[in-house]
C-alpha cells in the first residue's frame, strides 16, 4: 500500500485511518448485502440501518435529548448563510451575528434579503484575529436568534465558550470546523450547523442539529426544499441525499465513540495544539496571527517574517511529507489544519521543520 502522508489541509482534511480501511471493504460489499455503500437506494432497507445508526451515534456523542432534531442537508454550510434568515427572521425583529471572518461576513450578506441586521461584534478592526467579547458586544432590542461561527478556519480563532443570546433569542453556531473537537451542551442552541468535511466526513453534506419547535414552520412561505422542517421529518432523505456521506459521518461517529467520546477528542485536540502553540510562545521568528486568548485548536495561523519565507517554508515542509500548509488567500501565511483524525506526530514533526527553517533563516531575517 502506498505511503500516507501528514495532511494539514483545513477541508477536506484526513479523516480516521480505521474508517477509512472499513469504507475500502463497504465500497464492495455493506452488511453482506452483496452491494456497495455507493449502489445502495436511498429508500431501501440497508440505507434505512445506515440512516438510523449515523442518528443514534450522532445523539449518543453528546447525548442529543428528543426535542432536537438531527439531520443532514447538502448545498454545504454555505447554504445555510440564506436558510438561516429565511426560516427564522420576522420582520418585528432583528438578526444579530458576530463577524470573526469571511463564512461570518458571508452569513451576515445574506440577511438583509430576509430581514433586519444587527453586527453585535466584530474584530474587522484587527483582521479578525480575536473573538469579541464584553463591552466589544453589543445585541440589538429584541433579536431573534444570535448566529456566531464557532471556529474560524481561516483566521485561525475560536470561541472558548458560546456567547449568551439576550432575552428568548436562540442561539445559531457555524460549526463546520470545529464541532465535536470537544464536548458540547446543545441545549445551549436553536441550531448547529457543520460541513463535513473537516471533522465528520467527506464533502458535500452538511449535519444539522435543530430544536424541533423552532423549525416546525418557516416565518415565511418558502419553497419546500427550502423548509428546514422538511428535511428533518424526512430523516435529511427530503430528496436523494448525500448516501455515501450519510455512511461516512456515520462511520466517524462510531469511531469517536469508540475513541472516548468528546472528552477525549478534546484532551487529544489541545495536546495537539500544545504542540504548536508551546513552541510558537517560545519563540520569535514566526508570527502567529491569533491572540492568545481566541486561539483556536483546530486551524492553527502563523507567518514567516517575509511572504518569501513563506513559500520556502512550505516549500521545505512538502519535501518532508507535510502537506496542504498554505494559509488562505485572505490572511496568507502558513495554517496548520488539525482536526480530531489528525495525528499529535503530524504536529510534532512541524514543529521539527519550523525549528530547523528558523535556524537556518534567522538570520537573514533579522539583516
Ligand atoms: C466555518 C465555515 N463555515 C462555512 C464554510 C463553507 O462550507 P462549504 O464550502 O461546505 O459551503 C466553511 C468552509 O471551510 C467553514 O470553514
């Protein structure tokens, strides 16, 4: 079999060699059917158990209580930017939403279509390298929910904690790339929402975790594919879903599980991190972009003191078997991509390169 490399790539990212070794065999053959994962009706009786077992494992990772629903949708998070206003905002009320980064600012273009707009913290300021917190937050009268994005993936921040909505607004958490790294109550929210493709599966599917009152019924008339509601009565098979992605998540469900749960994701998920950023502190040849306090343990930013540098920097790190370092276009720079799957050796040999890529640069630099 073919070498795997280390794969710091912010999504899609590696995924748990154990699943992937059992998809290699459901590929040819689920359940003894005699039948591929892939071939299987989305309406038939193995896709019935397949459906069943990735919502059972999914409610039993955070003990998801009976008044949420759970479900999965396509269309990527980014669907959810117009979902989100177009089935909850009326228009006596308003929408507030954290701007940490671009899926913020994308969700928060989207609201105005539907409904008033209130940005109640921002860090554009800073180019979004923190979290607003305290006096920098500020909600409107009366919202109707209060949307945030849990991690921002390309900034490289976090939430450490969920902000607390006012009065009866719900919260509504872009998840995508970090749910699941760690426990979570979610009867703290309204909504939660996560691509696949970092921390639970392939792309192309995205998980939804609703309170059941409040998607029952659109504010609005809406089309029917639009209708949250319809999606989860229908188990996320509205219309022909995602099946393989179904499988997936379900697999990684399983395999977190097994694993420990969310305790341990979190405990292996800040090791990880530790890694990275022990060594960042101890140093002053990079420059991280997060501030210490909003740093995030998934998506980890950091630059060379010259975007030169950089590109040797990533340059050297490819030649070592580390991949997919290049940082996004709007922060550039380096970003080192750790999910749950993703190994604390992965992190440990980066550290490796940046320490040798110092020592042989330092120097330059600073003349
Ligand atoms: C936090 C967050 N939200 C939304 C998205 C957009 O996801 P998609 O491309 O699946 O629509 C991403 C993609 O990386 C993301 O990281």
């Amino acid at each position: 079999m073919s070498k795997r490399i280390y794969n710091f790539s912010a999504g899609p990212a590696c995924l748990p060699e154990p699943v992937l070794k059992q998809a290699q065999k459901d590929l040819w053959d689920i359940m003894g059917s005699g039948i591929g994962i892939l071939e299987h009706s989305h309406r038939g009786k193995v896709f019935d158990r397949i459906t069943a077992e990735t919502e059972a494992s999914c409610r039993a990772i955070t003990n998801i209580p009976d008044d949420y629903a759970v479900f999965w949708m396509q269309g990527g998070a980014t669907s959810q930017c117009y979902f989100v206003p177009a089935n909850f905002l009326t228009p006596d009320r308003t929408a507030d939403y954290f701007e940490t980064g671009k899926w913020a600012q994308d969700s928060i273009k989207e609201v105005p279509l539907y409904g008033k707009l209130n940005v109640c913290g921002s860090s554009k300021d800073k180019n979004f390298s923190y979290i607003p917190t305290g006096s920098q937050v500020s909600y409107s009268d009366n919202p109707a929910y209060v949307q945030f994005t849990a991690n921002n993936t390309i900034m490289g921040t976090e939430f450490q904690t969920e902000p607390d909505a006012p009065g009866d607004a719900f919260l509504v958490s872009d998840a995508s790339s970090n749910i699941f790294s760690r426990p979570i109550d979610v009867t703290k929210f309204g909504l939660i929402y996560a691509g696949a493709q970092k921390n639970l599966g392939p792309s192309g599917i995205t998980l939804l975790i609703a309170r059941k009152d409040l998607i029952e019924k659109p504010v609005r008339e809406l089309p029917q594919m639009m209708q949250f509601g319809n999606h989860a009565k229908k188990e996320g098979r509205f219309n022909t879903p995602n099946t393989f992605g179904v499988y997936l998540m379900g697999e990684v469900f399983k395999w977190i599980l097994a694993e420990g749960g969310l305790d341990a994701m979190r405990d292996r998920n800040e090791a990880k991190a530790a890694v990275l950023y022990d060594f960042l502190d101890a140093q002053d040849f990079f420059i991280p972009h997060a501030e210490k306090a909003s740093r995030s343990t998934m998506n980890i930013t950091f630059k060379c003191p010259t975007p030169e540098l950089d590109a040797a920097f990533i340059e050297g790190a490819e030649k070592k078997g580390l991949d997919g370092l290049t940082g996004h276009r709007q922060i550039q720079g380096m970003r080192a991509s750790m999910y749950n799957a993703f190994p604390k050796a992965g992190a440990e040999a980066l550290v490796a390169h940046m320490k040798d890529f110092a020592r042989e640069h330092a120097a330059a630099a600073k003349a």
